[in-house]
C-alpha cells in the first residue's frame, strides 16, 4: 500500500463512497495506518463526520477503535462518546464484542458487502483512460426502492463532461462543488438505463421482480453499472413494449433534455409552430425533431452534410448544411429556436424569430430537468411509432474508454449505449 492509496481511501471515507472504500479494502489498505499530513485514522474521521455506514464498513474490516488518533491522543471510541455519537458507539461496542445484549446496527452492509457486481469507476478527472472497470459491493434497496440490473446504459455527453470536467472558466470551480472537487464524489457515472426489477423493497407497491424499467439517475449517477437501487417515486417507468433495452436506453437522456427546452419554449400552446433545430443529429437533436414534429411543427434542422440522412430520415425536408451555408443568412423566420448543440449565441440567433418568437439553448445556463412524466411520455410516443431511438454504435462495458473516447469527438449521431449485460 502506498501513502497515495491511503489518501484516496481517506477521501473515500470522507466522501461518504463505499464503492471506493471496499475497492482499497480488497486491496489490503491498512485502515489502520495514520498518514503524517493527517494526523488521524479514517475510522475517527467517518465517526467525525458521522458517516455511519462507512464507520461500519470500516470496523467490520479491522480498523480499530481502541488506537490513539496521534492529533488527540483519543481513541475512535473515546471521540465517539465525546460527540455523543450513539450510533457511532453502538457500531463500535457491536463489533468489537462489548455490546451487553448484542444487536445488529441498523446500517446492514454485510448482504451487500458480500455480493459484489461490476462497475466502471472514475476516481478522478481526466481522459477516458481514468475510467477502471472494478468490483464493488452491489446496493442493497431500502423498503421504499428497486434494485434493477442494468441491461444497457448510454454514454452522454453529460457523461464525458463531468468525467474530463469539460467546462470553461468559473464553471469549473461551480462544478468541483457540485460534483467533487478533485474527482466525481459519485464515482459511478452513468445518468440513464434500461434493465429488469430484481428486486422491489417491502413498500414498493409500483413495480414487481421482472418488470422491464427505464429511468434517468441526474445528478446520482451510478448507472454504469450491474446494479442500482432506485426510488420506487423516482425517475422511473416502464420501458417501452416494442423497445429492446438498447433502444430504451438511448431515448432516454436527448428525449428528456428536448421535452424540457421545447416545452419551455411553449411549443405545445403554439399552432403548428415554425421551429429551428440547431445540431439536428446529436442524442438532444435527433429527439428534438421528432418531439417538434410529434407537435406539428414546421420544422427545419440544421446539421453536416454527415448527418444529413439522419435528419432526411426523421422526415425532414428543410434542412440547411452548416458546413455549406451559413444558416443565419436565410430569409425564413421562426417561432421557435431550438439550438440542441449549444454552439450559438441569442444574438446571433434573434433577428430570424417571428414576433413573439422564442430562443433556447442547451448552451446556456439553463440545466434540463426532468421527471417520471417525460419518461411516460417517451414511452408513449415511442409504442406509437412517433419516435424513434437513433443509435450510432454499441460498446460492451468492457470497452468504456473506446466509447468514452468515441463521444468526446462531439460527432456522434444520436446515441452510444453501452451494453451492461445480455
Ligand atoms: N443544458 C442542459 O441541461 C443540457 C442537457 C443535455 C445536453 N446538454 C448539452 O447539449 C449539447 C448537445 O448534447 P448531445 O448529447 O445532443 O450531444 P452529441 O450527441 O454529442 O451531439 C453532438 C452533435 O452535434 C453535431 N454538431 C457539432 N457541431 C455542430 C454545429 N456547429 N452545428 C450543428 N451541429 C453540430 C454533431 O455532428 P456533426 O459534427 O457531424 O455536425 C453531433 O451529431 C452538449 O454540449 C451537452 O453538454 C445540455
């Protein structure tokens, strides 16, 4: 073990990571080494912190109560009775026997502890090569969750952006807060999937082992891999039934993404509005102009010439190639400007809008949200053939830093799944 092991398994321990943690345990990390720069062990920090169930993890794999942190010269158990850190003291009498009548902690790891799944895991930022595919401990649902085994995911931009922490200026530090500061503090990316319920928690009434689902994680990520435990209330539905699970899972995040900004723009109040989709051809573009038509839009996209069969074969005819004409230069005017790509500006984009016409962009500030409904909805439009899942190619999870690599070019058309199990 080296001191730089130590430190990522203490930054474990204080982000609250259990996947990362039970990784270096496996390694054979000594939890109970105290790092000099530290002056304490990571056992007192997860009881500082109150981070219980990685306190357990912890003293179910050796780490010691009764050793004196070097900053303090108090043991684990001392500083827990001094916080009055009760689950922290109940964890601690548990394990190391003194419990008068001895009861299992509330924090029940050792299900999950002992049955692990993999997943492609990402400890820092950088190139794809960061990504490591590796054993973690599968989650465990709470009584209100599913655990679904993930079938397929997709690599999203959103994906690649926050692993190589892809933004310009001020957002970059926005960004380390939100996400983690030297690495993401979720270490499984991943935002959407397709899979099968394994198992529902005793107050999941909605779903049932064996129901096809599909669902968009946001900001929890973790859906590159075998497993996750999802909210029974959250973002989650039942997939298509003429869907297969790769298909699923590439509507899920430009589907979302594109509800969001075109009803924004109040598309559905608008009668058969004229619409302008900018970036026709990435995973946000291909769903965009099949939603504007769904709406009865009057749509023209703007793509390559590479992407122009994609865009022809969503049935589109009005389409200007950016790489042959400049599309601000035309005499059309719109109601709706939908920028999918975020490579324009409302300035330049302005003086082609009717009155009252709208602007929006992916580009901006304005985050996509997204909900239950829109997945619904997805899901509706595509059993009535309206929509269509746009898929340019399939990696195994094997090949993550090949898919990675793939859609960091920014050229990709439609969707990249990834393929998480048969
Ligand atoms: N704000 C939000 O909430 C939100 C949500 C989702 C996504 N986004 C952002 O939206 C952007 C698009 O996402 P995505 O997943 O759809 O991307 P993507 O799938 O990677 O697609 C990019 C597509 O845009 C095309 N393109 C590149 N430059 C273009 C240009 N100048 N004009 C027109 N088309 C161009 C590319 O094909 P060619 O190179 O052949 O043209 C490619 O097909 C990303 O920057 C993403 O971060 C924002």
């Amino acid at each position: 073990m080296s001191q730089a092991d130590w430190k990522y398994m203490f930054k474990a321990v204080q982000d609250n990571d259990a996947d990362i943690l039970n990784y270096y345990i496996q390694q054979g990390i000594d939890l109970n080494f105290q790092h000099p720069e530290y002056f304490t062990s990571a056992l007192i920090e997860s009881i500082r912190l109150g981070h219980h169930r990685i306190t357990q993890i912890l003293l179910e794999n050796g780490a010691s109560p009764d050793i004196c942190e070097v900053e303090s010269d108090k043991t684990a158990r001392q500083i827990a009775e001094e916080l009055n850190n009760k689950d922290a003291i109940r964890l601690i009498n548990f394990y190391s026997g003194t419990n008068a009548s001895p009861q299992e902690p509330h924090f029940n790891s050792n299900k999950s502890l002992n049955q692990n799944m993999k997943a492609v895991i990402c400890t820092k930022y950088g190139p794809p090569e960061v990504l490591e595919i590796r054993e973690v401990a599968k989650p465990e649902p709470k009584d209100n969750e599913v655990l679904v085994r993930i079938v397929a995911t997709a690599v999203n931009s959103g994906d690649v952006r926050v692993r190589g922490l892809a933004v310009e200026g001020w957002m970059k530090w926005m960004m380390r807060l939100i996400i983690g500061f030297s690495g993401p503090r979720k270490s499984i990316l991943g935002t959407v999937y397709s899979g099968i319920v394994e198992r529902a928690g005793s107050k999941v009434s909605s779903f049932k082992t064996g129901d096809k689902v599909f669902g968009m994680t946001g900001f929890s990520f973790g859906t590159y891999a075998e497993y996750i435990t999802v909210k029974e209330r959250g973002n989650i539905a039942f997939m298509p039934k003429n869907a297969s699970y790769e298909e699923a899972a590439s509507l899920i995040f430009g589907g979302q993404t594109a509800i969001h900004f075109l009803e924004k723009a109040g598309i559905k109040e608008r009668k058969t509005p004229k619409v302008l989709i900018i970036g026709a051809t990435g995973s946000v573009g291909t769903a965009a102009t099949q939603i504007a038509l769904y709406y009865g839009a009057d749509v023209t996209a703007v793509c390559s010439t590479q992407g122009k069969e994609i865009v022809e074969n969503a049935g589109i005819s009005q389409i200007i190639l950016y790489d042959k004409e400049d599309f601000t230069k035309q005499e059309n005017r719109f109601d709706i400007i939908f920028d999918a790509v975020g490579k324009t500006s409302s300035k330049q984009c302005k003086p082609l809008l009717n009155k009252g016409g709208i602007y929006k962009t992916v580009g901006g500030t304005e985050v996509a949200s997204e909900s239950r409904e829109q997945l619904e909805f997805l899901k509706e439009l595509y059993e009535k053939g309206l929509l269509k899942a746009v898929i340019d190619k399939i990696y195994p999870m094997n090949q993550i830093v090949e898919a990675h690599r793939y859609v960091d070019t920014g050229r990709k058309k439609g969707n990249v799944v990834l393929k998480i199990s048969d």
